[in-house]
C-alpha cells in the first residue's frame, strides 16, 4: 500500500531505488516515472499543509525539481524513497505556507482547522493516513535517544556529524542509534504489511 502506482499495482523499494539512480544519472523517464507513482501523495500531503490547490500544484512541481536535482544525494540508510519525497514535499510544503502567511501578515497558527476540499483523492487520503498511523505505531518501540537521534537527521535534514553535535554525543554513537532505531522500524513496519 505504501507504493503504489495509478493501476494500484505494489512496486518494490528496489525498483525505486532504481529509479533514483537513475535519476542521478540524468535519465528523464526515471523521473517521469518517479513522478507518475508519487506525485499524487505529494499533491495530497501538500494540499493538507497549504490549504491552496495552485500552491501544492506549485510545490508538488518543486518537489520533483528538488528530486531531478537531489537523486544523487538519496542513500538507502536513510530510508525508503518515497520517505525520502515525502520529507522534501512536507519542508517544502511548510516553508511555502510560512511564506505566504509572512506575505499576507496573517498569524503563522490561527488554531483553525484545514478546510475541506473535494480537491484531495479520498483513496490517496486514506492511504496517507494509514501509513501515517502505522509509522506513528513503529515509532513507539524507539527508544528515546534512537528516535531523537532519527528525528534530528531526518525530519531537521541534518548530517550524521550535525546530530552527534547537536545532542552533544560521539558520531559512532548517532550512528549505532539511528541504524538500530531503523532497524527497529523496518521490522515493524513489515509486520504491518508496510515496506521500509
């Protein structure tokens, strides 16, 4: 369920590994094809932030931009390659609703809820929060320094080195943490019938 194209049909993390690589290498079809699996949970994840059809159109395009640029960054330590998306689409998302809250003077959190849209693909929708439910349950089995050492490198995008500077421990440490801590969320997520 977590990667699915518009035929529904389940595709492998391997075979979007290989679509990034080649990617990096500079093949437009891989990217095409990146798009065509991914693009409508990028659309959907960034409607719910923004609120605005034209702006998530706008960030789902940038997106995939940041991944026609990126692929070569893209290491499968990190995670799985629609994470790896997902978390470019959710930054980008923030950063653009920020934006124009700046540019209209508007509050950054007015406490009201998201309006409604017919907009967003219920199937996408459901899809989405289900996989969210299901990372939200794996997280629970991290410990506390392996899920703040995870978090740190891949919801603030920082390095390995950055982490153990910032939580003030050895990088072999950050390391051991962070490889165990996903580890621990690969075998969780597969019980689920989730891929990692």
């Amino acid at each position: 369920m977590l990667y699915a194209n518009a035929s529904r049909a389940l595709v492998s993390e391997a075979d979007w590994v290989v679509l990034v690589q080649s990617v990096a290498a500079g093949d437009q079809g891989a990217l095409l094809a990146l798009y065509e699996r991914a693009h409508r949970l990028v659309f959907t994840l960034s409607m719910r932030i923004t609120a605005n059809r034209a702006i998530a159109e706008e960030v789902t395009l940038d997106v995939f931009h940041d991944v026609w640029r990126r692929a070569s960054c893209y290491q499968e330590a990190g995670g799985t390659v629609l994470g790896w998306i997902m978390n470019q689409a959710h930054s980008r998302a923030i950063d653009r609703l920020r934006f124009e809250q700046r540019k209209k003077r508007v509050p950054p959190d007015t406490g009201e809820p998201l309006p409604a849209t017919d907009m967003v693909n219920p199937e996408d929708l459901a899809a989405f929060q289900q996989q969210r439910q299901a990372l939200r349950t794996a997280l629970e089995i991290l410990t506390h320094d392996e899920r703040q050492a995870i978090e740190a490198a891949f919801f603030s995008e920082l390095t390995y080195a950055e982490v153990a500077e910032q939580l003030h421990q050895p990088l072999g440490t950050i390391k051991t943490r962070i490889r165990a801590g996903l580890h621990k969320l690969r075998e969780a997520l597969a019980e689920g019938g989730y891929g990692l």
